[in-house]
C-alpha cells in the first residue's frame, strides 16, 4: 500500500529519495513527504497530492545524506499534509515512515498523552514516534528504543525510522509489511519494493518479519526482535529499469496490455516437453507427487487473482478431474476451513505482498497442509512463505489494475492442469500434445487482439457516459466476466457487474433497458448456444449488446450491436484471449471519461493492510 524509502550514504538523499517515491507512487498516492537530515536537524516536507507537488515544495535541503521518504494510502486519518508521513516525536528529532495499521494504537496514545506526550495527526503511525521517544530516553541508542517500542505494538508495520541524535543510522524493522535493504558501495537504501532502489544497486537483502535492522552508509546489521544476530546472504535483482519504465507508452496499463504476446511467452519457456504433452516446472520438481496426488486443490487470492483462480477451478475440473475450491483470502483466514490430509493449497498472488492472502497462507500451514504459491514478484513474501511454487515471469507490473499477470497467471495454472491431468492420467499424450500446440499459437493470436485497438476505442468513446455495464459469460469465461467489471469499475469508475449468463433470468435482467449495455464472452465452446440465448433476452429488452466473439462467426454478427473478434483456441485457454478486449476497452473508456488509468482514486497496487 504505502511506499517507503530510506537513503544514507554520499549522494543528495533528496534526490534518490524523490525518485524512490516516484517509482513507489503506484502502491499508494494520497499524499507524500520526507524527512532530511539538514546541519543536525530534522527538515520534514509533506503534503497531500502527488510526489511532484512534493518535490516543488522541498527546499534548502539539497546538503542532506540522510533522509526518509513516505507515499501513503490512507487507513487511519483522512488524506492531508499533516497525517502524511514522516510523522515526529514532540522534540521533532525523531522520525517515522510506516506502512501496516498499529491495532492497539488507541490505547498506546492514550497512555502517552497520559505521559504529555502531544500527538498533532490522527494516524496510527504517530504513536510510533512518541514511543520510541518514549524509550530513547531510557535506551542507549535507537535501535534498542526501536525495539522496546515494537514489544509494545500489535499490528503490523514495515518501518523506517531517523533521529537528528544519530546521523549516521537508519533503524528499519519488519512485521507483515515488505522491506527489503540495498547495499550500494558506500550508501544503503531500504525500501518496500526493489523499484525504488534498483537504480542504485542490484545486491539487496530481503527483511523478514520481526526483524531489526541498523543500516549505516558501509553496513547493515540485522537482527530479529529477540537481539539475535541473522546473517543471511545478499540477492541480485534481475529486472531492469526499462522493465519498470513506460518506455514511449502513454500509461503503464497500456504498456503492460500490450506486452502480453511476451509475457505468455515467458511463463511457457522451459516449461513445455512438445514431445511428450506434459508441462514440467522446476519449482514443483520436488512435490510433483504431492501435487498430482492430492484430493482436493484449495486456491486463497483476492481480486484479478481471485478471478484467475476460479478459471483454474473450471480447467482442472474438467482435465485433471480433481475437486477445486476457491475462496477470497480474507474470508478463508477467518471462517475456520476444514482442510484435510490430502489437500493441497495454492496461494496466488501478483505482488506476492497481498496481506489477506498471506494470512490465509499461515492458516493453512498451521493447519499442517501443504502450501504453493503462483506469484509473480520474486522473492516476495508469499513465495518466500509458500513450501513451493512457480514463478509466473510477467516481469514488474506497475499498472494497478492487473492484466498482464492475470494472463500469466491463467498461463501457469494451464501448466499445472497439464502436468497433473497427464500425470492423473486423465489426459492421453495426443491430447497433452494438442495443448500444448496451441498454446505455442497464444503470443501470435494475442498479438491479433492487440491490432483491433482503434476498434475498440470506439465502442468505448460511444459508451463513454454509460452509468453501468453488466458483462456475461459462462463456464470458463464467467471469470472472464468477472475480471471485465472489475476492470472497467476500478479505472473508469463506471458501475459494472459480472455474472454467469444464464443467471441473469434470477435477477439482473430486471436492470436491462436501452441505456445498459451488456457485454457478452460468446465463444464457439461448450455452452455457445445457450449464450445465443442469453443474448436475445437482453435484445428483446432493448439492452445494448456488445460481444467477444470467435472471427467468423455470423451468427452474432447479426444478434449484436458490437462484435470483437477474436481467434479460435482452447476452451482452456480461451480466457487468456477473451480478456484481451475487456482490458482495452476499460482502458480506453477510462481515456475517454479523464481518469487516471495507473492511479486510480482509493486503490493501491498491493494490499498490504487488512
Ligand atoms: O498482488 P495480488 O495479486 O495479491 O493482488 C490482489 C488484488 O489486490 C489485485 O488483483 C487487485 O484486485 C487489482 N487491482 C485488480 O486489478
């Protein structure tokens, strides 16, 4: 949610510290600030709005080495200049930046305005800096006032925090919250995603919960809550800048829609054996057994990855012939699940950072079953967490409203529906084989979507006022529908349902009338005739009617007032193209309505609080 950046070292910190910020800005952007060392004092410039309204407004304090930087999504206290972070002690020299929610925040004020302690935010985080100050007083140095703090904390929080006492040291700490450390030659950055720091350094060190760690310009020294020294070996990032760049696109949504031809390509290499029809991934080598064994497959995810799961659902019921459950992350974690021996439970996750599906994930190996991951950001703390997985190489996903993992992750899951159906038996070799030749066609039928654009744009500049939008599909392109309203609700703030079609009858017809239009996923598989039906009720009530068909299909032709063709494939695989047209009309219809297609208002690109 929050994005947090900590510099110390030679360069400007302002500087690094505004670029961290602006790289951060699509995880959480209400208002922005920092806090900089200036001649042994604290400077701290916030405000609400964007990192550049931020960056117009810092002055004298080019001279800093040392600073913390904050962009936030608001939980506790409404989105202005003075609940933005850093927050400070009383004495102004100590400061915090904090991601997570602080649970028992009401009764720590409580007790420190007892001790004349005075709070001037209605953030959770502010009790943070008069607790450390708090116990700074007692302690021999921040890092030990840090971790007498934290004993008094429930909640979560991914921190970093500055005293004008201590120049030369930046305490960060850990807990539910993503921090990962980068070890520059003579500078250190920390923050809560590799973006912010890439341009400095590629050898970082990832926290792990209840973790301490005292960062100076030429060390880290990192401990967990107890003092206990952990040594643990740096990683190097393999992404590059251009990865997380526009690179000459207007926005990233757009960017990231139209890497999808590479994105598939990437999450089938080395993974397809062409000559025997089976799927193979590293990341399950070793519980491939337990895997195709299993007697029942549990999915936990939220959002779009919640929509990729209940695909996986419809695929490997049908092939693998195993029972799927899928269920929102947040309600799995606390409505007790039964989970038995023989179960297997898959976490999917873009971010890796998703804090209800992580929670659902402890449930589920407290509850002593196995747990694999499908993620896309590697070395996040669901794929660190899970007992295996795959990776499902979108590459950085910026944008935030998903789509390109979203096809990778149907991508992944059609592996491990190959790879368990032939192991299962369930599938011959020749059917393994056809799979696979198809799937090898995806990337060139994508890039076929892709060229329909300017059709597309179209029908979005004549539905550009509509107040609603139902859309339909049914078997495995009900989640297709699904994920088509959740696009078009998060960026284009246009009211949008989506339903399997035949349910319609039970409900949602009775909203059908000339202004709502009706977007149908009509595909020539198994229940395409009842979708012709479903169909005419709505153009018997005067519905509008717009519909992702296969090419050549005159039938809709004539039942629709819009048609977007795409290629035949798959029955499995057809949501990874029939999402294809959804995503780019609600990009475009967010063009056309003037909204902010990769900030949209109230979202953050990972949900790290509950
Ligand atoms: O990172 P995750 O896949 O765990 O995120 C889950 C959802 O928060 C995410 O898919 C969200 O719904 C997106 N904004 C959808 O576009």
């Amino acid at each position: 949610m929050c994005g947090i950046v900590g510099y110390i070292g030679e360069k400007c910190a302002c500087d690094v510290l505004v670029e961290g910020l602006r790289r951060l800005e699509y995880r959480g952007y209400d208002s922005a600030g920092v806090a900089l060392l200036v001649d042994d004092h604290i400077n701290v410039v916030k405000t609400i709005g964007k990192v550049s309204v931020l960056e117009n407004i810092i002055h004298d304090s080019k001279s800093a080495r040392i600073g913390i930087g904050h962009t936030r999504w608001a939980t506790h206290g409404e989105p202005n200049s003075v609940n933005a972070h850093p927050h400070t002690d009383c004495s102004g020299d100590i400061a915090v930046i904090h991601n997570g929610i602080i649970e028992n925040y009401v009764a720590l004020k409580k007790k420190l305005s007892c001790l004349g302690h005075e709070f001037k935010s209605q953030t959770d985080t502010e009790v943070l800096a008069h607790l450390i100050e708090e116990f700074n007083s007692r302690a021999d140095n921040l890092e030990v006032a840090v971790r007498l703090a934290l004993r008094e904390v429930d909640g979560t929080f991914g921190l970093v925090v500055m005293s004008a006492k201590e120049p030369e040291v930046l305490v960060a700490a850990r807990r539910g919250s993503p921090l990962l450390i980068g070890l520059g030659e003579s500078e250190k950055l920390i923050a809560s995603d590799a973006s912010a720091l890439i341009r400095h350094t590629r050898n970082v060190v990832y926290m792990h919960d209840n973790e301490i760690a005292v960062v100076t310009r030429n060390n880290v020294s990192l401990k967990n809550l107890d003092d206990e020294t952990i040594n643990r070996e740096a990683e190097y990032l393999t992404f590059n800048l251009e990865q997380i760049e526009k690179g000459g696109f207007d926005h990233f949504m757009q960017k990231e829609i139209s890497e999808q031809p590479e994105t598939i390509l990437n999450a089938f290499r080395g993974r397809l054996k062409d000559d025997e029809g089976i799927a193979t991934m590293g990341g399950l080598r070793d519980v491939e057994d337990k895997v195709t064994n299993a007697k029942r497959f549990v999915i936990i995810a939220c959002g779009t990855s919640w929509h990729a799961a209940l695909v996986g659902k419809y695929i490997m019921e049908q092939h693998a012939r195993i029972p799927v459950e899928v269920d929102y992350a947040s309600e799995f974690r606390y409505r007790k699940p039964v989970l038995m021996e023989g179960d297997v439970v898959w976490a999917i996750s873009q971010s890796g950072e998703t804090l209800d599906t992580l929670a659902a994930l402890r449930e589920a190996k407290r509850a002593g079953v196995p747990v694999y991951g499908i993620v896309n950001v590697v070395g996040s703390t669901i794929a660190r967490e899970t007992d295996a997985g795959v990776y499902i190489h979108a590459g950085p996903e910026i944008g935030v409203a998903s789509t390109k993992a979203f096809t990778s992750q149907l991508a992944v899951l059609n592996l491990i529906n190959l790879l368990v159906s032939r192991k299962r038996k369930t599938l011959d070799a020749k059917q393994g084989k056809e799979i696979i030749e198809e799937m090898h066609r995806l990337p060139e039928k994508i890039c076929q979507i892709l060229d329909q654009k300017e059709r597309i744009k179209e029908i979005a500049e004549e539905f550009r006022d509509s107040r609603n939008f139902l859309y339909l599909g049914r078997g495995v392109n009900f989640p297709v529908a699904l994920e088509g309203a959740l696009k078009m609700k998060e960026i284009s703030y246009i009211h949008a349902e989506g339903y399997p079609a035949a349910e319609m009858k039970h409900g949602p017809i009775a909203l059908i009338d000339e202004d709502m239009p009706a977007v149908f996923i009509a595909l020539g598989h198994s229940t395409y005739h009842k979708s012709l039906s479903n169909i005419q009720e709505v153009l018997a009530r005067k519905g509008k009617v717009i519909v992702v068909a296969n090419e050549a299909d005159g039938r809709l032709k004539d039942l629709s007032d819009h048609i977007i063709e795409i290629p035949r494939t798959l029955e499995i695989l057809s949501p990874i193209l029939s999402v294809i047209p959804l995503q780019l009309l609600s990009y475009y219809m967010a063009i056309e309505r003037g909204c902010n297609v990769d900030q949209p208002r109230n979202l953050a690109k990972s949900v790290t609080v509950e």
